[in-house]
C-alpha cells in the first residue's frame, strides 16, 4: 500500500491510496476458507463446498468489503499519524473509470484544510466589561414588588387606575393570542388608561402598542415577542378583560421579613433592602459575565481574519446530513453556518496556545456543582455526596447532555482566563442602563442586518 498527499493550496489537499492483491488478499481468502466451513449449500455436505464455488459466489464482495474498511483505516491512520487538521470529513473522488477487476486500486480524497491565523488577544481590551451598580430607585422597586407579591388581592367589578387587570391579547396578522396581567398605573399611553379605566370582565378593548407602556420589556412579555421585533412594533391589539383585581401592598413587618427570610435574618427594611441587594449583585455578575463572554467572542470573529476552503466545506455539507442537499441549499447552510464555525476555529486556537483543558473529573465536579444548586432550589441543602455522583453519572452518560456540559465548563474557563489575563475597559450601569446599552442595541444591530 502507498499513501500520498498532495498540497492543492493552503486550504485543500488530495490524499491519493493505491492498494494492491498483497495489502488484502491474505485477509479475504482467511475469510474465505471461513465462510466454506459454514456454508451450507444444497447438494454438498457442510464444510465441502468447493473453494471455487466459494470464490465465484462471495469472493467478490469480500474482497471489496476488505478493500473499503482497509481504504478507511489507512485514511484515519495516515491524517492521524501526519497530524493534518482537516474540517468535516474526506471527500472520496469520483472515478468514472473505476474498475473492481483491475490488480491495483488507486483512490482519492479531497481534504478540507484548517487555517492556519495568529489571534491577537491583547486586542480584546477594547470590549467593554461592565459593572451593574446597585440604585436605589431599584431597591425601592423590589421592595414595592415583594409588598404588592405578598399583599391582600381583591376583586374589583371594574378596572380602576391602581387596578390590576388579566386579559388575552389579540393580534391575527402576528399570531398573537396570550394571556397576561398588568397594573394600569404602568401604562404609559393616557388614551389607552382613558379606554380601560371603567371597563368590566369580558369587554373587549382595541388598543395601540406603540408606547403602550413605560417599560418595552412589560410589553415584550405580555405579547410574547422577541427583542427584535419589539423596538418597532406598532400595532392594534384586541384585549379581552377576564380579570379585575387590587392588591393592598404587605406591611414590611415581621412577619412578612419571616416569609422572606425564616431564618430570622431580617429584622428592619435596611436589612432587607441588604438582602435584595446582595442577590440582585450574584445576578447581576452572571448578566455581565454572558456579555462579557459574548462581546468577546463577537470581537474575535469580527477582527481574526483568515480564509476557508469554502468550496470544499460546501460540497462536504451536500452529503453530510441525513438529506442530501443540492449545490444551492449547501451554499446557504455554509453561508448561515461560517460565522459558528470561525468561532469554533478561534475557541480551539485559544484554548491549545494558552493549555486550557478539561479532564473528565473537572466535568464530574461541574455537573454536580450544577445538581448541587437544583437541589437547594427544592430545599435540598445537603444533599449526599453518593446521591450527587450517581445523578452526574446518569446526566454524562447521555452523549448530547455530556457535550452541553462540557461546553458550558469551556465557556466557563474561556471567560476566566479572559478575565484573568485581560484589562478590559469597565463601566458601572444600572441594571436599567445595561439593558438599554446591551440587549437593547444588540436587537437593534440585528434588526438592521435583516
């Protein structure tokens, strides 16, 4: 057997294989001899077929059998041993000429090359980490929120301006139909309060979106858009009024701080207000965190140029699901697929030159890390180390849950080690600055690129 690889260019190559009678012809006739001692055959006796009949039966398709699984073994072991970095998989040429006959089989391939790039991380000092401060116009918020949760809820016959109303939403042309609750005092358009306020259960009210509410958000998740569609969403929605009700606002007593906190922990509003923020804080860094890791990561992609063998990966991708694609649909899935790809180069660029790994026992950890805090949502603080292992043994056994692990454990080190090797650019926001500044801008960005 000989293999041969021959550079086309930087990004593509062809791995030529020529096998001959010697490279398998010992293994077929083994296989040969077997199959004679168990064929059993009208008219001759078990183990006495002739080896001729044998030959001119099966002889064909075992040899070509032993033929493809030797042609993919001595691929595998050839890109494995020259250390080729390909992308998706060899591409067997087509041979018009092919004969199955002939004393020597010569194949090719087409390989797919990986870029070679530099990645200059010193450059990501530009991207902004934030900082989310704690205000107290927020604090004062949560605060009224947890009263109005844990308040006195009355029904009202009809909707008044401090009413709390249940209705479904309505919009056919954006297949619009969902049930939500608001307070009439968030609402934002005074023609709209005019139009409820003095409405009963079932009446049905036509309302404008545009500037419905103080917040865009409320309307978001009363609709059930998306942040894209939301910033210039205009228009009419039918509401069904199905609810009417007020709340009188908890005393911020005792026994409401008990409910909060039954470990006694809480005994003034200072301290409560403490609490919301030390939990608003925990949350708060794991939103900066995503967009750290995010705006990074988008950087990367923006600014790491290097070229793809796209005309490769295009035709890899016709044969590479279980539908075949034509030349059209493979160049749209490339197209939608590149940007994840480049990061996916750029991600396994970082983690070899910087030796950032996982092993086996860092995942096991991880996963009952996670574990650990389902259980403490359910009021399991302590759960057994036992338990903890078999339920993580479980989860990893399952292939697609062990990948999504071991990509959140990546993201997870990726972001550590930017953070530790990075002097970013900071800026302390409210929440409600944040929002505005990122995720607000971000579906801004992606409604222009449609």
């Amino acid at each position: 057997m000989n293999i041969t690889k021959e550079n086309i260019d930087a990004l593509n190559a062809v791995v030529k294989v020529d096998i001959v009678a010697d490279d398998y012809q010992a293994k077929v006739n083994q296989l040969l001899t077997d199959y004679r001692k168990k064929a059993d055959i009208p008219g001759f006796r078990k183990g006495h077929v002739p080896m001729g009949m044998i030959k001119r039966q099966y002889g064909k398709s075992i040899m070509i059998d032993e033929v493809n699984k030797l042609l993919q073994e001595s691929l595998n072991k050839f890109i494995t041993e020259e250390k080729l970095d390909i992308l998706g998989n060899p591409l067997p040429r087509i041979q018009d000429d092919f004969n199955w006959d002939a004393d020597k089989f010569s194949f090719e391939f087409e390989l797919g090359l990986v870029p070679e790039f530099d990645i200059d991380l010193d450059a990501i000092k530009k991207v902004t980490q934030y900082k989310i401060v704690t205000t107290e116009k927020l604090l004062e918020e949560e605060v009224k929120n947890i009263r109005t949760r844990y308040g006195k809820i009355s029904s009202l016959e009809e909707v008044t301006k401090d009413a709390n109303v249940t209705a479904t939403f309505v919009n056919e042309a954006k297949e619009i139909n969902k049930k939500g609750t608001f307070l009439v005092s968030d609402l934002e358009d005074k023609k709209s309060e005019k139009k409820l306020v003095g409405a009963k259960v079932g009446d049905v009210i036509e309302l404008e979106t545009k500037k419905l509410f103080k917040d865009d958000h409320k309307l978001q998740h009363i609709l059930g858009v998306s942040h894209e569609e939301i910033h210039d969403l205009d228009i009419k929605v039918t509401l069904t009024i199905e609810d009417i009700t007020k709340t009188e606002p908890a005393d911020l007593d005792q026994e409401l701080f008990d409910k909060l906190f039954p470990d006694g922990s809480v005994k003034t509003v200072l301290e409560l207000k403490e609490k919301i923020k030390e939990d608003a804080e925990k949350n708060f860094v794991e939103h900066t965190d995503q967009q750290l890791l995010n705006a990074v990561t988008e950087h990367l992609v923006e600014n790491t140029k290097f070229d793809l063998p796209e005309e490769f990966l295009q035709k890899w991708l016709q044969t590479a699901g279980e539908k075949e694609l034509t030349p059209e649909e493979a160049k749209a899935e490339y197209e939608k697929s590149e940007k994840a790809l480049r990061y996916q180069l750029i991600e396994g660029k970082v983690l070899k030159d910087n030796d950032i790994k996982i092993d086996y026992v860092e995942l096991i950890d991880y996963a009952k890390g996670l574990i650990r805090m389902q259980m403490a949502q359910f009021g399991n603080m302590n759960p057994e180390e036992k338990e903890l292992d078999d339920i993580a043994a479980r989860i990893l056994q399952n292939q697609e849950e062990a990948q999504k692990l071991q990509s959140q454990l990546i993201s997870q080190k990726l972001l550590d080690f930017y953070k530790e090797n990075i002097h970013f650019k900071t800026k302390e926001v409210s929440y409600v600055d944040f929002v505005k500044e990122v995720y607000d801008q971000q579906a801004k960005d992606q409604a222009l690129n449609k």
